[in-house]
C-alpha cells in the first residue's frame, strides 16, 4: 500500500485557494522530514526546502514547498484520529515488505561509548 492510498480516507480540511498544497505532497514530506530528524514545523520546511530537488524527482510540487506556518496550520486542522489510524494502516502494510531488514544503532557502528547505567 502506498502512503497515498493509506491517506485516502484523511479528509482535507482546507478550502478554495487554501489548498495551495497538495495534502498528500505535504503529508510525504513531513513524513521524510522527521525520518531525517525534523522535530519542528520549522524544521520540516526547512528540509522541505533544502530538499526540493529530490522531491520534485516524486512529487508534483505545483507550488514549491510549504512554509512552517502553511505546514503546522494544516497538520493543526487535520482529523488526529483519521491520520492515526491512516498511518497505523500504513505502517502495518510494510511490515511484509521491510521482512529481513535489520536496524542497525548508529552510534553502536561509529563505536561510541555506551553510557554504563
């Protein structure tokens, strides 16, 4: 299932010429952007942004990329439990795909000290 078909059923709050962004689009790169580290609305435009290129290799991008406030404003209005159980949908569709794949702890692989406890 991709995340465009696990979103389906995630309404879009928005109206007329506040829909200057697809949902979808802005659902993807939120989602990379925390993936990267984004803790932040700021930080998901940010990578948004700095990550443009790559996106428009995926997305359509029709105009750009989100600002922080375009982003938190239509994550703000969005219906949380509808996006949980979107997600959760989504995530346990790629538990088959993902089967093999092994974590790996970054800071364990660069040898960092582990923190006696």
């Amino acid at each position: 299932m991709t995340l465009s078909e696990a979103f389906v059923e995630l309404p879009d709050p928005r109206t007329g010429p506040a829909q200057r962004h697809d949902l979808g689009e802005m659902i993807l790169m939120a989602l990379c952007a925390v993936l990267c580290g984004a803790d932040s609305w700021v930080d998901c435009a940010e990578w948004a942004e700095d990550n443009e290129a790559w996106l428009k290799r995926y997305l359509v991008l029709e105009h750009g990329t989100p600002s922080h406030d375009t982003f938190g404003r239509v994550f703000r209005l969005l219906d949380a439990q509808v996006f949980e159980r979107c997600f959760r949908e989504w995530i346990a569709g790629l538990i088959g795909v993902v089967a093999g794949v092994v974590a790996i702890d970054g800071k364990t692989a660069c040898g960092s000290p582990t923190c006696p406890g």
